[in-house]
C-alpha cells in the first residue's frame, strides 16, 4: 500500500544576502541602542499583524497589553520585529515569515579610474579607491515542532505554538573596507589607508536575549622601494657584489570590538567580552638573487580587553625568512 508519513520532520538551515545600512550607524553602546528599542517597540505591531493576518480570534490582551496567542517572547512575533528593526524596514509591511526568497545583492567596489587624469600619472604609478559591503540573515537551525501536533497552544505561554522551532538567528553586516585609498608615487612610496567596520547580532528564542558584536578596524600602511641597492658578500669563501631592490614596509592596526549582551524582558546590558587590539607590523625584503629572496618581519600586538578580569597581552615575533624560486 501507500506510504503514508504522519509525523513528518522537517530540520536544516538557512541563509541569504541583505542590507542593513539604514541603521548600521545609528548609536549603539552599553547604555544606549536605537535599534534594539525600536526593536521592543516593533512587538506590538507585529503581533497585532499577526492576528489580524491570519484571522484569529480577538480573545483579549494579556497583562503586557500584547492579544492573546501572540505575546512578547513569542518566537514568531520576535522573528520579523528584530529583522525589521535592524534592516530597517517598515514594521507594517515587514514579511512575517522566517524565510526570505529574494537575497539582496551586496558589493564590492574598485575604482583607478583616477590613474585617466594627468595630473594623477605624472604623480603615481597607481591610485585606488576601494569600498565593499555584505550583510546576511542566518538560521543556525531548525526543525519541526512536534509539540504542536499534541497542543497548539505553549502550556507556560498560552502563546499559538510555531511550525517550525528556532533557536536563534542572526544578522551579520560589514564594510570591508568602508573606504580604503592606496597609492604609490613616483618616487617609489606607497601609502595605504583603511577603514573597516562589522557587526553581528544573534537573537535567542531560548531566553530572549540578543548579543551584539560592533568591531571597528584602522590601518595606515607605508612603503618606500629602494632601487638597485648594492651588497658585497663573502658566501662561500668568494667575494660578491649583489644588486637588487630593496622593498620597506610598516602597517599600523587598531581595532575595536566589543561584545554586548541586552536582554528584552529587563533593562540590564552587559559587555561580556572585548578588546582594544593595537598591532605594528615591518617587513623588508631584498632580492639576492633572481630566484633567492630574503626577508626580516616584525610583528607587535598589544590588547587591552573591555573586562577587568582578562589582563594585558604582549605578543612579538620577529625572524628571518629566505626563499627560493625554482621556477625560473
């Protein structure tokens, strides 16, 4: 006879490409957050959509003023108000589903269009201006919800029990770079300047909270060419003069990031974790011979982090490398 399945499971996850730049800078810190309370406020439209959307019953508000059915920790009320909030969307027009079918295309943006002007290429060899950004919406996980073929409604809750069970999503953005210039004149120096900026933002069904990663990074790098510089040597017991480029570099890092834990049923937020995180890096290379390259590097980083109970941290390493071509 016919297989017929009568408790199906579904379970997998799930990501696709958005944008979140309208609220990207809007502020966000350990006593303020412009996006998590519109988030909260987002709540009670949501749930009020849901009723009306899916032609409930109207059996009254509960003690937060939220309809029956459809209360604040409500995973499917929480979905779409923090996806709205935090995209920037409109919290009357937001899709109320957890998936979403058109992915957003992000971007990654080169231009050396400059290099056209001719003030520009009697100047520099090169000039570039970069910009990037991606963002993503994520499921972890998901999976049928038993429960509710039993009961449709949560027994602690009295909320109308989801399809589908979630764990957490999250939303994650970055400008990589938000802006970066690099350059190299004439006269062999080169200088690069960057800016980058991420955030990650991971809201949990379980208890409610939502933790919020905001990283900012700077670099400024220099480098300068001298040409044709000339060595004598004693390898091997004969004399020998070498001649080759000698290629200097510096790039200087800070980053910032720290890591806030915000709750929806109290107004307690918490920085768990984070660090300033200084780093110096210095490489000189020198070509020994058309296939021999040698190389000195020097690395310094520095981190203080955002709690009092991790200390300071000092890592240096420094060497020497030679490396050999054996393709020409």
């Amino acid at each position: 006879g016919e297989y017929i399945v009568q408790t199906p499971n579904t379970n997998g996850n799930f990501s696709i490409s958005t944008v979140m730049i309208s609220t990207f800078f809007n502020t966000s810190d350990e006593t303020e957050s412009m996006n998590f309370e519109t988030f909260k406020e987002n709540r009670i439209t949501i749930a009020n959509r849901l009723l009306s959307d899916r032609s409930g019953t109207d059996e009254g508000l509960d003690e937060d003023g939220f309809p029956l059915r459809y209360g604040k920790s409500s995973q499917e009320v929480l979905l779409p108000a923090f996806f709205a909030a935090y995209t920037g969307q409109d919290v009357d027009r937001v899709n109320l589903d957890a998936f979403r079918d058109i992915p957003i295309p992000n971007w990654n943006i080169k231009y050396t269009g400059l290099m056209r002007n001719q003030w520009f290429r009697k100047k520099f060899t090169r000039f570039s201006l970069s910009h990037g950004y991606r963002a993503a919406y994520s499921i972890n996980s998901f999976q049928t919800n038993l429960e509710r073929q039993n009961n449709q409604f949560d027994a602690d809750t009295g909320d109308l029990q989801p399809e589908l069970l979630i764990n957490n999503v999250v939303l994650t953005d970055q400008f990589n770079p938000l802006m970066r210039v690099d350059f190299e004149t004439k006269s062999s120096l080169s200088v690069l300047a960057e800016v980058r900026t991420d955030r990650a933002l991971s809201l949990s069904f379980d208890n409610q909270l939502m933790t919020e990663i905001n990283g900012k990074e700077y670099t400024v790098g220099l480098g300068y060419r001298f040409k044709d510089v000339q060595f004598v040597t004693n390898i091997g017991g004969e004399k020998q003069r070498l001649k080759g480029d000698l290629n200097l570099k510096a790039d200087v890092t800070l980053r910032d990031n720290i890591t806030i834990i915000r709750s929806l049923d109290i107004d307690n937020n918490q920085i768990t974790s984070g660090q300033n995180l200084l780093s110096v890096k210095f490489t000189a290379d020198y070509a020994l011979s058309k296939n021999l390259n040698a190389l000195f590097f020097y690395d310094h980083s520095f981190s203080q982090f955002a709690v009092s109970t991790a200390f300071p941290q000092t890592t240096i390493n420094t060497g020497f490398t030679l490396r050999y071509n054996f393709g020409n």
